[in-house]
C-alpha cells in the first residue's frame, strides 16, 4: 500500500486541482463524475483527472488515502474537499470558486 500512497501523494502534490473520477472528462462513466466535471468546468479552473477504472491499485487506495469511501474525489492545493454532492453544496454557496480563488488555482485555458 505504501508504493501506491506514495503514487497517490505525488499525483495530488504535482497538480493543484485533481479530481479522481470514474471516467475521463469528455467521457464520464458515472453521473457523479459527470457532475463534479461539470461543476470544474463551470469554475473555469485548470483541473487534472484521474481515471480509477484504468487503475485498480488507484481505484481502491484513494479510498483509503483520503479515508473517504466514494469516487469521485477532488483535491485543491493537497487538500482533500469531497466528492460531487460536497462539491456541489460548496458550489452553489459560492464556497468552491472563493476556495479556487484563494488558493491561487490558475483559470483553465
């Protein structure tokens, strides 16, 4: 578990926005994924996926990385904020784009 810990660590590290989805962005295999790529995108944030169905080791250590049982996940800046319906209570508060835009999280181009 350690090996993929560490893989996990260095994917959320090396990007500001990942989001760890069922799917790709402009191929969502669940409806969850579909919202929270929905939800990025009307952010306007620059944002990297990582598709769990490919990656089996991923798939079940994000679960016990974040301790957080559903997929998907999103991470700003190393820190972990949920899955869709979080994301989607903190975007229709105004909560998610105030977090993107404290952060620092550059605009998707």
């Amino acid at each position: 578990m350690t090996d993929i810990k560490s893989r996990i660590s260095g994917i959320v590290g090396d990007n500001d926005v990942v989001l760890f989805m069922k799917g790709t962005p402009l191929f969502p295999q669940c409806g969850f994924s579909s919202r929270a790529v929905a939800i990025l995108d009307h952010c306007g944030v620059a944002y990297e996926s990582v598709d769990v169905v490919q990656d089996q080791e991923i798939r079940s250590g994000i679960k016990e990385y974040s301790d957080w049982p559903t997929i998907p996940q999103l991470y700003v800046k190393g820190e972990f904020l949920g899955g869709s319906d979080i994301m989607m209570e903190m975007f229709e508060a105004g909560e998610l784009q105030q977090t993107m835009d404290e952060k620092g999280v550059a605009k998707a181009s």
